[in-house]
C-alpha cells in the first residue's frame, strides 16, 4: 500500500482477503484522474443488503453503489487500537 495515512485516530487498517470479512473498502485507482463516484485513497463503509445478498459502500454522492465490484481497491477491517 502506499504510505497514505488513512485510519482515524485510534484505529487501525487491516487487509482481508474477500468483502464478507470487511467492515471498509479502500479504492486505489491506477488511474488518480478517473472520473467516477469515489475518491481514491479514502475509506468507504461495507453495507450488507441482506434482502438481494449483496455488499455495497456509500458513494460520494450518497448512493449506494457495487463499484468495489469493478474498481482496484483492497477490503480491509477498521480496529480500533486503544479504548
């Protein structure tokens, strides 16, 4: 990953394997430039619909969206490190 820091204070990013085990997707476009509906290097929520069994984020533009479908990104679990 590239030396962004992204956690909030007190929390740290873990990377997982697949969106079931995520709490967040972070996107990373090869591309910074591209235009879509999210920005890159910023932490997006995983939403569960349990109704069509799908995974989605809240965009920039408050939509709900399955762009971590298509887009470079890595899943990650937020933590928090001190209570």
């Amino acid at each position: 990953m590239k030396q962004f820091r992204i956690e909030p204070r007190g929390f740290i990013c873990r990377e997982v394997k697949t969106v079931e085990e995520a709490t967040h997707w972070f996107p990373a476009f090869e591309n910074p430039y591209e235009d879509c509906e999210v920005t890159p290097y910023q932490l997006y929520r995983i939403f569960h619909d349990r109704y069509d069994d799908e995974f989605l984020i809240m965009d920039d533009h408050n939509n709900f969206s399955l762009i971590h479908l298509w887009h470079i990104g890595r899943y990650v679990v937020l933590e928090e490190t001190w209570k």
